[in-house]
C-alpha cells in the first residue's frame, strides 16, 4: 500500500527538530535629540538552517559576521525582526512569554564565558538546581541527587557542588555551565564559543566531553565557533556566516576538503596546519570586514574578495545547491551551476 503524500511530508519534517527560515535581526540606531531611529545594523540578514536530529551543525566565520545573534534569535533571548523559527514542527516565533516556557526545557545555551554565565553569589549546587526548582516539580532530595549525578557525568565531584564558581579553573567552570544546561535533559543545545576562553589543552578535553554527553543525552548542537580546527573536530555539517548571511553550508568533509566560496577558501588557509604536505596557499584578504550598518551592495564580501567581478556589486547571489547537499552563495559557482 503506498503511503500517503501528507505522511511522507510529516516523516520529512521529523527528521528535523529546528528550522529557521529567512530570519533576520535588525537593530535600530538611535540618532538626534528626539533619539529617533536613523539606520538599523543588520546583525543576522536572511539566514535560513534546518538541524537534523542528533547531529552538530557547526557556524564559523569572523568576529562581527552575526554567529551569536543567530543563536540568540534561534532562542528567542532576541526577538526575530522577521522570519520563522520551527521547532519540532511548532512555530515558537512570536510565543508569549508563559506560552514559550513549555519549549524553554528542551531549548538550552552555553555561553563563551562560564565566569560571567554564572553567578557568583550562587553554589554549584544552587546553579545546577535552580531551573529544576523552575521549571520540575522534583523534590529536595531529587532536585540534590540531580545535582550530583549531572557533576559525575561532566567530570566533577559530588562535592563540589558545595563550592562557588571562583573556587573553580576554567575548565571546571565551563563543565559546570554544561551541567547546568542538562538539568532538565533539553533536546537541542546552542554552544556559543563554548572553549575559546580555555587553554588549548583544556579545549580538547571539554569538546570530548560534549561528544561523550550527545551520545548519551541524544543531543542536537549548534556549534558556534570562529575557530575553524575546533568546528572541524565536533561538526557533521558547517555553514560559514559573513556579515549577517551564511555564504557556503556543506557537510564537514566536503566544506573542508573541496570549499567552494572565496571566504571560506581564505578562511581555510589563514588556519594553522601540521600537515606538511598539505598546506593551502595563504589567501591575504584586503581591507576590514565592512560595518552591518551599511553592507556593500550586491554580494557583501565583494569588497575583499581576490576574485571579484562586475556583477558582485549588483546582484546578492543566493544559496544555491551544487552537489551532496553542499551549497554556496558566490556567482561564480551559481552561474557555471545554471
């Protein structure tokens, strides 16, 4: 018996627990006595992700192209200026505050800075517990027992959950934020520069744990990171973000091996390599990353890219699919494509 068209869309749609569709975040600029608005910085500008379950999509790009507005947005701890954020087949886009709560559980950040995403004042114990007390109806000794297991799992002891966050290195206080995000066994973690503020000996540690615990937890992460070595290590796919727009998204082998945009290209061989016999040819580009305020016309990086032409500066080139679901945004590839 073959299966109904409507079913086979449903079955389609599963396989993803987050869309987001042509989002844009746009903050105004006040200007003038009356402090009106004058322009806005085009933060996120028409960005568009589907995560499949269990996987890790990684976002790298430079300082200012937009990776962590995205995920804010993704959370609503920024409200979209437009577009659609679909969660498990819900659109949570523009949910009150009380109808948003239910989604708040399977929707979690860890931020860059463990120091400053956790309060001082608080213990371990406190941190871990409180969005138990929140949002479960679980008991004290529950709500401890929680608290004691989720510290084991990231690599601390049950002890600790007595100390304060100072008491703490680096490392311990970013597994402590990944504990705290776990609390309520969510579905889809955004981690935001998650091991940029560790050494590097600390780095890799922390992202073997996160491995261990998406295995376990059957976790979904964006990975948002500018470095290209630490995306490489936990992504399954990565999309490449300048100045508010993702420019090439591919599977990790693919994005790596064969990139096809000209800012991924510079990207890739600006990053440090041990492989002697496999090193890019440095690509130097020219000038800074332009201000969202006020992007180039046509396509953004035009200004710095080495391989430029007339129509660059007159038409956006859209994500256009090439092959095993790797697609780019540069005229280059889209017009040999057509």
């Amino acid at each position: 018996m073959p299966l109904d068209k409507t079913e086979l869309i449903k079955d389609t749609e599963q396989e993803y627990i987050l869309q987001a569709k042509n989002i844009k975040k746009y903050f105004p600029i006040k200007g003038g006595l009356l402090r009106s608005t004058v322009g806005y910085v085009k933060a996120v500008d028409d960005v568009s992700i589907d995560i499949k379950r269990g996987e890790t999509l990684g976002i790298v790009g430079e300082s200012g192209s937009g990776k962590s507005t995205l995920g804010r947005v993704i959370l609503r701890l920024h409200e979209p200026t437009e577009g659609q954020i679909i969660f498990e087949n819900d659109d949570i886009s523009h949910l009150g505050n009380k109808k948003l709560r239910p989604y708040r559980k399977n929707m979690q950040i860890v931020f860059q800075d463990p120091f400053a995403s956790l309060n001082s004042k608080m213990s371990v114990a406190e941190l871990i517990e409180e969005p138990l007390v929140v949002q479960t109806s679980l008991t004290k000794k529950e709500r401890k027992e929680k608290a004691i297991d989720l510290l084991e799992k990231v690599g601390l002891r049950a002890d600790d959950r007595l100390k304060y966050p100072h008491e703490f290195s680096g490392g311990q206080r970013q597994r402590i934020s990944i504990a705290r995000a776990l609390a309520l066994n969510p579905k889809f973690v955004i981690c935001d520069e998650p091991v940029s503020a560790l050494d590097v000996s600390i780095q890799a540690q922390v992202l073997n744990l996160m491995a261990d615990l998406q295995d376990e937890f059957n976790l979904t992460y964006l990975f948002i990171s500018h470095d290209l070595s630490v995306v490489k290590h936990i992504s399954d796919r990565v999309a490449v973000m300048y100045l508010g727009r993702i420019v090439e998204i591919a599977p990790k082998k693919g994005l790596y091996e064969h990139p096809l945009h000209p800012y991924t290209q510079a990207l890739l061989s600006s990053a440090p390599s041990t492989n002697i016999h496999n090193r890019r040819e440095k690509i130097l580009l020219k000038g800074d990353l332009p201000s969202p305020s006020n992007p180039p016309s046509g396509c953004a990086f035009r200004t710095r890219c080495p391989l430029v032409h007339e129509k660059c500066s007159k038409v956006r080139p859209d994500l256009t699919h090439m092959r095993d679901g790797h697609f780019v945004a540069c005229h280059l590839h889209t017009e040999a494509s057509v």
